[in-house]
C-alpha cells in the first residue's frame, strides 16, 4: 500500500448507501447488545487503532484481530518530531528511507505499564483471558513481519499461549486478506483487499468468539448509515467523517441477544473516497448475518484544515498523535468518540 498513506479503491459506492456529507444521516440505534461481548479489528492505521483501543479500554474489550500494524504507542509522543519514528521505526515507508525497525515489544510492554499506573488507561493485565488474532502477509513490505513480531511479542506478556493466534505464512502483500474478493493476493495496490482464497474475517470470528454458524451471504439492507459528529467530544471534526456505517444481522434488528465488532479501515480506505470498498466487502458482514454480530465500521476522513494538531491528508486512524499527545489514552479525542459510539450501542447513554 506505500502503507495506509497510498491507497486509492476502484470500488463504486452503491447509491443505495450513499450519503452526501450535507445530509442528514439518524442516530446510531441502541441495540441489546451483550456488553462483555465487544471486540476490535482494524488494517495498517486501523490495526494501529483496535490495538491502541484494546490497550486503553482493557477492561471492557473480548478481543482483537489485528492487520499489519505494530506494539502500542509504537511511534512514541512529541508529534509531528516523533514521525520518523512513526515511518521508519513502525513501517517501511518506502525505498527512499531507511528501515530503522523494529520497535521493541519491552518498550511498549513499559508504555503501557506506565500509562496504566498514571490511571490513563486500564492495567494491561486486563486483557488476560482475551483472544487475539494477528495477520501478516509474507510479501508485506510496507509493515514488515518483524513489526509484527513486535506486536506478537507484547501480547505474549499479557495472554496465555492458547488464546493468541498469529497467521504469519500466507503469501499476502499489504492489505486485508478475502475468500474471493480483491486484487492477486501478493499485490500491494488498489483496492488492497487481496483475493487469498482465505477466510480471513471467518478465521478471526471463530478466534474471537468460538464456532461460527457457515454463512449463506449477507443483506444490502443490513448496512445502514449513522451521524458520527453526535459522538465528536467538543464538537471537533478530529479527521472524522459525518457519517459512519453499521450492519445490523435481521435477528439483530428485531430484538436478539448480540454482539459487538467494530473494524477500523485503513488510510484512504474511508467511505468518501473508496465507497463500499472496506465495510461491504472485507467479508464480516456475511459471518455477521447468520451469527447475531453487529459490526460497526466507524470512518475517518483526510484532514487539512485547522482544529486538528496538524494535518492529516490520507484519512489515517490516529496512531502517532496528530489529533493531540494523548492519542493513545482513554482521554484521546478519538478514542471518546469510538468509546461513544460503543457506549451507545449497547445502552448505555
């Protein structure tokens, strides 16, 4: 992908689901959702993102799959001096620099132990007992398997062996890996969904929840857009979309017990600039039908104007502190919003 900050989706938003920024999109609906039942997905600055929300919210996270991304607060603090670090430490960013590589799990072992005694996020031991799914692709240059390792490195410390699985030998480039849906699977281009012939949202539902009913496809109708800006903290844009997606499983919609996932999309993988591309087509919402999960895709957007800390014109989860120094705590702006959004779901507020 010339990492999160390349990508550029062939794919045509449906108008059926598509909602100018200028129109009024409804709330996100309270559904009866199992609250101990939450966990997280995300790609390259959106596997950043799910890992970063995992640490913080400990305690209220089932689990996390995470796509080529590394260990928390990888790129460190002091943005935007701390995006070398962010670009040559984090990833490969391209051929002209220098792969400084890899971070070290101890370091982020030490953020996060330290962040956790200042009370700014939840102790990591939290996350003992929750089940991890890790992904990297053997032909991914722009997050190599040794960032990864990294990140497999730091999850050992808190989880026992059976309840981590690391997918680290299929011949993938980067991007999130389909059945049948994408580019050749060792191509790093557009739209970065790679047609692998693997399953990989089955793989990392029944990781994170257990035996999966077999799918027999999904509804157009399940996905359905919702207003963002109701869950931005201080009414700032924070590099986020007005309007967010969700699929909602029929059985989901009439009342039934269910679950929470939410997927974080990569750079330039946000709705206004490749549509349906990600949140229709990365494969959740086929398993999600048939095994009562609601799957929340929450979207970013490129950001160039002044209320953020500095730019961010790909549409980047904030992984490196561009919405503010405390991006990787439960005090991030955008980690309130996602926070919210889940919140909200399930009842709470």
């Amino acid at each position: 992908m010339q990492y999160l900050f390349r990508l550029a989706c062939a794919a045509t938003l449906p108008a059926l689901f598509w909602l100018p920024l200028s129109s009024a999109a409804p709330a996100l609906p309270s559904l009866t959702i199992e609250p101990n039942s939450v966990t997280l997905s995300g790609l390259s600055s959106g596997g950043y993102m799910a890992h970063q929300y995992h640490v913080a919210y400990a305690s209220e996270i089932a689990g996390a799959a995470i796509f080529a991304a590394g260990p928390y607060r990888c790129a460190g603090g002091g943005y935007p001096w701390n995006l070398w670090r962010a670009t040559a430490v984090c990833m490969d960013f391209d051929d002209w620099m220098p792969f400084l590589g890899p971070p070290d799990a101890a370091d982020s072992i030490q953020a996060a132990e330290d962040e956790a005694r200042s009370g700014a996020i939840d102790p990591p031991q939290r996350m003992s007992g929750d089940r991890v799914y890790l992904y990297s692709g053997t032909r991914d240059d722009t997050v190599p398997q040794t960032v990864m390792n990294a990140l497999r490195d730091y999850y050992a410390h808190f989880l026992l062996p059976t309840d981590l699985l690391y997918v680290d030998r299929q011949g993938a480039g980067h991007a999130m890996v389909t059945l049948d849906y994408g580019g050749l699977c060792g191509n790093t281009a557009p739209p970065y969904l790679n047609d692998c012939d693997y399953d990989a949202a089955g793989a990392v539902f029944e990781h994170l929840y257990g035996p999966m009913v077999p799918p027999d496809g999904d509804r157009p109708e399940g996905i359905v857009a919702f207003d963002q800006r109701l869950h931005f903290p201080d009414n700032d844009e924070l590099s986020l979309a007005d309007v967010g997606y969700l699929y909602v499983p029929e059985s989901c919609d009439q009342g039934a017990v269910c679950r929470l996932h939410v997927a974080f999309h990569g750079c330039e993988q946000y709705s206004e600039r490749v549509g349906d591309a990600f949140y229709a087509n990365a494969g959740y919402n086929r398993w999600a039908e048939r095994n009562n999960i609601v799957v929340l895709y929450p979207q970013t957007r490129a950001g160039v104007t002044l209320g953020l800390w500095w730019p961010n014109p790909k549409g980047c989860w904030d992984w490196w502190g561009y919405t503010g120094p405390d991006y990787h705590r439960r005090s991030g702006r955008q980690m309130r919003t996602i926070k919210s959004m889940i919140d909200r779901l399930i009842g709470r507020i």
